[in-house]
C-alpha cells in the first residue's frame, strides 16, 4: 500500500480495477476516528481511512487494520453496500505504475497548467475538476466549493472560459484546498470545513441566496444560482425523476 502521504489523503485503490486508485478524497476522511475527536457527521462517509492513537479504541470490525510499533493503528472501513474498498501490498515499483495514470496535483496547478488543461477538450467543469486523471486531489465536495469560489457554474463548457476565469479558477483551487487542509488538520468536522458542499437551501455565505442542488445516481453538485449560474436554478435529476 502507498503510504498516504496525510491522513485526509490515504491512497486505496478499488478492487473493481479501475484505474482510479485515488479515491475522492471526502471518501476517505479520517473524521469519524479522527484522534482529535471529530464530531460525529450528518451521513457516514461510505468509506474511511483513519489514525488511532495507541491506546483509542476504534470500530470493532474494521475492514483492514495495520498496528503500528508504537501501538498506533491505521484502520479502514466501509460502511457502504458497495464493497469497493481495498488494500494492496505493493513494491515502489507497483505503486509508481498504480498512480503513473494520475494527473497534476491540484494544489498548486497554476493559471497556465489549467488554461492548458481546459484547452484540451470541452468538458462540464464539475466533471473536469474531479477527474483524477487530468488534475489530482479534488473529490466531489470541493469541486463544489472550488466552482462556487470561482463564481464559475459546475456546468460551464472549460474551453468556454475567458483567460480571467481561468486564473480565477486557479486561485480557487489553491485557496479552497489550503482552507481545507488546514481546517482538517485541525480536526473540523464537515459541517464546519464545507460551506456550499451538503448546504442544500442553507443561505450562501457571499450573498445569500439559498445553496441548490443538482443531484446524480454517486455525487451531487451543489451551487448558488445567484454567484454561479446567473440565477438560474438548473434541474434536480433525482426530483424530475420522481415527479416524471
Ligand atoms: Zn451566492
């Protein structure tokens, strides 16, 4: 297994042999075992990576567990139906070609990698942001908060994007995942680290607006119609359905 270079980013790759070895880093947060006590979330994640100090008791059927000299665990579970989760023993070797698929990590991009990457073919942004092989390290809860950042709507064409936007998107990425960072390093929970993600009809935090949603079979998008669409509430997938 490669070593997760910080507990919120814990590497597992699914066993449905998808290249995808990086899961969205909100699948794997540590909160629920969190050593620094994390409050118990609305929804538990479907899977979680997470640290116990010796001595912390963690879940009683964890689906991996690896203890440490020092009496510290690494433990994984999984409390969805899917049964996606894993973990492999890998040499460097292996690891290098597990994650050789993965694009640049997002932090730190930059305007000029991203104008080059938003080039290359016309994709929704929500959907572009999140795919691990163009840009490494954001999951669908801070593709949300990235988007509403960056005033940009989760739908908008990438080639569609003026010069601006794209710098904006940019300084977005940086600053939503250095706030991230540094609020789970600190142990906060969701509802304190997210402020569009999960907020559904919350008031925005720039203007207002109540926070609507665009909800998808695994993910859902979250957006204010006011900062990000030009008011316009776009289709709930899962509502027309019901009501079709
Ligand atoms: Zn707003």
């Amino acid at each position: 297994m490669a070593a997760p270079a910080r507990p919120a980013g814990a590497r597992v790759p699914d066993h449905e042999g998808r290249a995808g070895a990086r899961r969205d880093p909100e699948d794997l947060r540590p909160a629920a075992l969190d050593a620094r006590g994390a409050p118990a979330r609305r929804r538990p994640a479907a899977r979680e990576a997470g640290y116990l100090r010796a001595g912390e008791k963690g879940p009683k059927a964890p689906a991996f567990r690896l203890e440490f000299q020092n009496g510290s665990q690494l433990v994984l579970t999984e409390a969805g139906s899917k049964k996606r989760a894993g973990v492999w023993l890998l040499t460097p070797e292996a690891a290098d070609a597990e994650l050789a698929h993965l694009g640049p990590e997002a932090l730190g991009l930059g305007a000029d990698a991203l104008a080059a990457i938003c080039a290359q073919e016309s994709r929704r942004l929500h959907s572009l942001l999140r795919d691990q092989r163009v840009i490494a390290g954001i999951g669908r809860a801070w593709a949300n908060e990235i988007l509403h950042h960056a005033n940009l709507s989760p739908f908008a064409l990438s080639r569609d994007l003026v010069p601006g936007q794209v710098q904006g998107l940019a300084a977005a990425i940086d600053l939503e995942l250095e706030r991230g960072l540094e609020l789970r390093e600190r142990g906060a929970n969701d509802a304190r680290t997210y402020r569009v993600h999960g907020k559904l009809r919350e008031p925005c935090y720039v203007c207002g607006t109540p926070i609507a949603r665009v909800d998808y079979e695994e993910h859902t998008v979250y957006y204010c119609p006011d900062c990000q669409t030009g008011g316009r509430v776009l289709k709930d997938r899962r509502l027309s359905r019901l009501l079709r």
